[in-house]
C-alpha cells in the first residue's frame, strides 16, 4: 500500500480538487417531470417508428446505415448511468430525402435525413446533431411534454408525438389522423428542452471523443441553410436564443475523452450519398 507524505498532502489535496472542479464544470441537466414510465415511452416510439417506415422513405444501404448506426453506438456508450433506461432500444436509421432533418422517437428509433448528413462538413458535426437527438430520448422529452396534456391512450398518444417530430405538413397529417384534437405544435418541444438536449448532447460528444464545437457550427450550417420556410429540423427545433454561443460556453468546459480519429469515411458515405441525387 503506498503512503502518501504529510508533505504532499497539499498537492494531492489540489489535484483531487482540480478533478472533482473539472467534473462539477459541465452544466447540470434534470429531466423534466413525467407521469408516464419508461415502458410507455417504449411502446409509443414502437408503434410512431412503425407508422414512420409506413410515411418516409427509409434508405435501403447497410453501408450508410451501418455508418450511421456506429456514430450513434459510440454516442450512447458515454452515456452516465443515470441517464440510462435499460427498456430502451436505439435504432439508427436514414431516410432518403434531401431535407435538412433528424429526429427520434421515445424509447430509442432514430431517423436521420441523407440530407443533414451531406449538409454537415465533417463526421463530428453528424454526431453533434445525433448526441442532440439522442438527449431528447434519455431525457424522456416526448412523453415528458405529453404529461403536461389531458390523458390519451398511449396509441394516440404514439400518434401525436410521432406528428410532433416529423413535423411539416406530413407531421400534421399524421396528428390529425389521431383524431385528438390537438395540433403538433403542442407537443413540439418547447424551448428549455431544446437547450437541455444542446447541453447534454455537447456532454455527451465530449466524452465519445468528439468535439462539441461541432455540434454548435452544425447549427449555423443548419440555420443558414436556405429553401422554402428554412430547414425542417429548426421548425420542429427552435432555437432557444443564442443555441451557439451557450453550446461553445458548454465546450470551453469539457474536455473531450479519447478524440476519435479522423478518418475518410465521412467523405464517402457523403459522396455515396451525393451520389443517389
């Protein structure tokens, strides 16, 4: 056993204070009140991900989604503990169409546009806009923002949130189709989520070995992406007030864990992707 000197006591104490400093650092995040358990976000995200691969077209190329799939992987191997449901299934899959658009589903389904991915400059940016999406599902913001609502059954409830995070006039279809009577824009997640799911999602980049100035420079591309009423995402995504400037602040506070290596990879699942127009 090795003893440490009285004498060293000041710098092992300094040490020990500079590593608990670097750990209370990042931003705290608390998931928001839920009536609904774990179980139900499962069940709702199964049947919204069945009525999704009915809706969008999901891109058949085991190269680009296995790309996808171990981006996501990675992500999700960082996760803290208490943030974790063991009743989650995470899939990762791409749907074919150029729009500038992501979203997940409670309990886990993960759909990511071809077109977010040939909109992004690097692999890290594609991962920021994943640990985004990511954080929505272990935060439990769908069924989270459904508990502030009048009780539905959980297969309407599926329903709605699926309307929710598709959003556009495909995503009101679908909500209307529940027979609710309430719009998508309810359930749309508000702004403190959003942040919420900025800020984790930074954390969570950092600790799989990606740089979460990233996410934040993902974000000006997004939002400076032109077209008829912008891109999807930020419609269903809004923006809290200053998303790049407090994610950046959030990175000047971690330390990114074992930096994943550049690779050419990203290059040409974009060019294969480019390719498909």
């Amino acid at each position: 056993m090795r003893v440490i000197s009285p004498k060293a006591w000041p710098v092992s104490l300094f040490l020990s204070a500079v590593f608990v400093a670097a750990l209370a650092a990042q931003t705290p995040i608390t998931a928001p009140k839920n009536k609904y358990s774990p179980a139900d976000d499962v069940q709702a995200g199964r049947e919204a991900a069945a009525q999704v691969e009915k809706e969008l077209p999901i891109l058949r190329d085991e190269t680009v989604t296995a790309y996808v799939d171990t981006i996501g992987r990675r992500i999700l191997s960082a996760t803290p503990s208490k943030y974790r449901h063991a009743e989650f299934r995470y899939t990762f899959k791409v749907v074919d169409a150029k729009e500038i658009n992501a979203f997940a589903l409670p309990g886990g389904p993960t759909y990511f546009n071809s077109g977010m991915i040939i909109a992004a400059g690097n692999e890290a940016q594609v991962a920021g806009v994943m640990a985004h999406e990511i954080s929505h599902v272990l935060l439990r913001h769908g069924t989270a923002q459904a508990t502030k609502a009048t009780p539905y059954a959980l297969g309407q409830l599926a329903g709605a949130i699926l309307g929710a995070v598709v959003g556009g006039k495909k995503g009101e279809l679908i909500t209307e189709g529940t027979q609710l009577g309430i719009g998508a824009a309810f359930l749309r997640f508000p702004r403190e989520y959003e942040k919420q799911a900025d800020l984790l999602g930074a954390q969570l980049m950092a600790r799989a070995g990606y740089d979460p100035r990233e996410m934040a420079n993902m974000f000006r591309t997004i939002a400076a992406s032109s077209g008829s009423g912008g891109p999807e995402w930020l419609s269903d995504h809004p923006d809290p007030g200053n998303r790049y400037e407090y994610v950046m602040e959030e990175a000047a506070r971690l330390r990114v864990r074992h930096p994943v290596a550049a690779t050419a990879d990203f290059q040409a699942i974009r060019q294969r992707l480019m390719g498909r127009d």
